[in-house]
C-alpha cells in the first residue's frame, strides 16, 4: 500500500496537480478574509477577534480530517510519545502563530501587498533546503524559477493600488507568517517521519487552534464577531480548504524535495488576485495579471526543465 501510495506521488504531473491545486485553495483564503472580515464586522485592531476566527477555521479543518481517519483509517491516527511531542511543536508553529500573524497581518495591509509578501515563504522555504538537504540545492533553474515567479508577483499586483508602505503589525506580520510557514514545511519534511499526512494535518490543525481558542475566547469582546449565515459559509470554506489542501500537500511534501515544490506556491498570490478580480468589488483583470502568469509559468517551466534532463542524465548512467 505504501509502495503504491508512494509511486503515486512521486509521478511528476501528479505532483504537479496536487501542488497547483493546493496553491490555488491558498489563494482563495485572501479574497475569503477579506470578504469574512467585512461580513463579520470585525474590526481592524481587534487582535482577538482574528485569533477566535481562525481557531474555529483551523479546528474544525481539523475535527474534519481526524474524524474522517476515525471512520477510514483508524490506524493512521497512532503515533509515538516522541511524535506527539513533535506534533504539539509543530501545532503551535504552522498553525498557531504562523495564522496569528497571517490573520492579524491581511488585516492591516491590502491584499495584494499581502499576497506579495507572504510569498516570500517560497523563497525562505527554497534557502532554507537549499542548507538544510543536500540533493535539494539552489541551481541556476531553480534561482530562474524564482526570480521569474517572485516577478510574475510583482507584475500580477502591479496597477491594483499597491502602496510600498511598511509596518510592522501589516507588512511584518505577514513576512513572520511566511517565515514560520517556511519552517514548518522543513520541520513537516525532516521530522513528521511514520506519521500519516493526513493524521499529521488533522492534529496539527486542532492542537494549533485549540490553543488560540484557549487564549482568544476568555478575552474577546462581545458582538466582536458578528456570524451572518454568508459568514458561516465562508468560515466552513476556509475550514474546508484548509484541511484539504494541508493534507494533500504534506503527502507530495513526504516523498518530494521541499524545495522543488515549494516554487508552485508562486501560483498562491497570483490565484489570490485573479479571485480577488472575481469577487471584491473595485478590483479588476488587467495586463499585469496575465503578465503575471506568463512569468509565474516560465519559472514553473524553468524547474521542470532541469528535473528532466536531470532524469535523463541519471537513466544514461
């Protein structure tokens, strides 16, 4: 079963799909938020209010996935005393504070300077492999990838009023969120070993959220939260998404260089802004959007062209 799972995974145009499709389900959380925050009339500086609202998300994402191994695969939810060590770490760090300051920061920054900077994981994750793995190095591909794809970015949110603007609790808040996601995907590839991707998602989504509504509900406000029957649908998506797309993408990340995929988070901003086009008022398609592609694709490209010769050079060996 393992062997099988593990040739699945492991076949590039699945990888591929799954990684896109994870990047797409990110993107989606941006204009979700934004429309969540405004619906839920909830203030811009209620820290509080961020930390309750993405506890719920992440921990019925999480009650989703664990249930769902209870009934199918009771098995995979076992784990060792050294594993549950590991996922207690590992809860508080991708989902507690890398979404406290996600949540906190989309508040207090647009968008689409959102979206820019939180990509910026893609490239902590890619340094951070290129020292941490020794057959995961930055190349000349990879840097192209890179460069192209963090440019497709740039280009895709040129012209939506991006204002080059820095605070801490905005611009800095988001670029942390991207650093801890970073060493969390590091953290989820060198130490999640025997653990099911899946359990791994269910237990660190509910052992994250869990703690941030420990700490957010005896001090939230009342009416800080305002749940109108739009807002619980957005919160069941966002929950939604996020159980699919974390477990979907810890099972590549088991059997793929964290590095190699990490470039398709490129496609998470530029996805955010077509969405955002699709439904927040004000904001539109343009040519920088489809500019933003064309680079997006060049640098996905890019990788894949080295992987290929690379597969070549080792079948003639």
């Amino acid at each position: 079963m393992l062997i099988k799972m593990k040739k699945i995974l492991t076949t590039k145009w699945i990888v591929i799909s799954i990684a896109v499709f994870c990047s797409i389900l990110w993107g989606s959380a941006f204009p979700v938020l934004k429309i969540s925050y405004t619906e839920m009339q909830m203030a811009a500086d209620d820290t509080i209010a961020k930390i309750v609202l993405a506890g719920m998300r992440f921990l019925l994402a999480g009650l989703m996935l664990l249930v769902g191994l209870i009934i199918f695969q009771r098995k995979a939810l076992s784990v060792t005393k050294r594993q549950v060590r590991f996922l207690v770490l590992f809860g508080v760090i991708q989902t507690a504070l890398q979404y406290y300051f996600f949540y906190n920061g989309l508040a207090n920054t647009s968008g689409m300077q959102g979206a820019i900077l939180v990509s910026s994981g893609t490239f902590f994750t890619v340094i951070i492999a290129h020292f941490f793995y020794k057959n995961d190095r930055l190349d000349i591909a990879k840097t192209i990838g890179l460069v192209a794809g963090f440019a497709g970015i740039i280009v895709a949110n040129w012209g939506q009023e991006l204002q080059f603007s820095f605070q801490f609790k905005g611009e800095g808040f988001m670029i942390i969120a991207a650093l801890t996601g970073a060493i969390g995907t590091i953290m989820a590839k060198e130490m999640a070993v025997g653990i099911h991707p899946f359990a791994l998602t269910g237990y660190q989504l509910t052992i994250g959220s869990t703690l941030m509504l420990l700490l957010g509900l005896p001090q939230m406000q009342e009416n800080a939260i305002v749940f109108t029957p739009l807002g619980w649908g957005l919160l069941i998506y966002s929950a939604i998404l996020s159980a699919v797309a974390f477990a979907l993408w810890y099972s590549i990340l088991k059997y793929n260089k964290a590095g190699e995929i990490s470039i398709y988070k490129f496609i998470t901003p530029v996805s955010g802004a077509l969405l955002s086009a699709m439904f927040i008022q004000g904001e539109s398609l343009n040519m920088f959007i489809f500019g933003g592609l064309a680079l997006v694709a060049l640098g996905i490209v890019s990788i894949n062209r080295k992987d290929k010769k690379v597969d070549k050079l080792k079948g003639t060996s």
